[in-house]
C-alpha cells in the first residue's frame, strides 16, 4: 500500500532584508571592529585607561609597546577614526583619551548584529 505524498507550498526563506543593517551603519560598525582587531591597538587602548587621569601622550605610548612614534600613531589614527578615541593636540604631542561611551558603543554594534 502506497501513502499519499501531500507537497505543500511554503517559502523555505522568509526576506530579512527589511531587519538588515543599513550599508553605512554597517560599514561604521566593521571600520569599529576592524580597529578592535589588532591586539597592539587593544593593548593601547588599556594603556590609555590606565594612565593617570585617563589620557596618555603618544610619546609615553611607544615604548611599552615596543613600536616606533610612526608606527603607534597610524595605529592612534585607525583607532581616532573608529570613534574610540579622542585626540588633543598639545604644542607638539598629541594626548589621546578614550571617547566617552565608545566601549559601550562598541558592545551595543555587537548587539545590533
């Protein structure tokens, strides 16, 4: 005895292109984790909050990562232009801060996706 095969009609993929991102906050969000990615810029950021009064110049940055002055302020660049930091110029240092709330911000971009 042969069962009856019922074919039903559904869609096996409802569209979520409603929900999705939009492109730009998309692409701010992975400019943000493309900045978190580097573990020299992780440990820049630490050494940021760390330091007395919450700022550091790029000048006390170099050595405890063990790169030259250019090469921590490219990194100091990619992590301004992410929205983590916060850059003061100083006659001719620059003191970096971390941006208020941008920690938080980064949490909520995760969230998002």
């Amino acid at each position: 005895m042969t069962l009856p095969v019922t074919i039903q009609q559904t869609s096996c993929c409802a569209p979520g292109a409603a929900a999705a991102l939009p492109v730009a906050e998309a692409e701010r969000i992975a400019r943000l984790f493309k900045a978190l990615g580097d573990p020299t810029r992780i440990r820049l950021l630490s050494l940021i909050s760390s330091a007395e009064g919450g700022e550091a110049c790029i000048c006390d940055l170099t050595d405890p990562v063990g790169l030259s002055q250019g090469t921590v302020s490219h990194h100091m660049k990619l992590l301004s232009d992410a929205g983590l930091v916060t850059r003061e110029q100083r006659g001719k240092w620059a003191y970096f801060s971390l941006a208020d709330g941008a920690l938080d911000a980064a949490g909520e971009a995760l969230r998002q996706v």
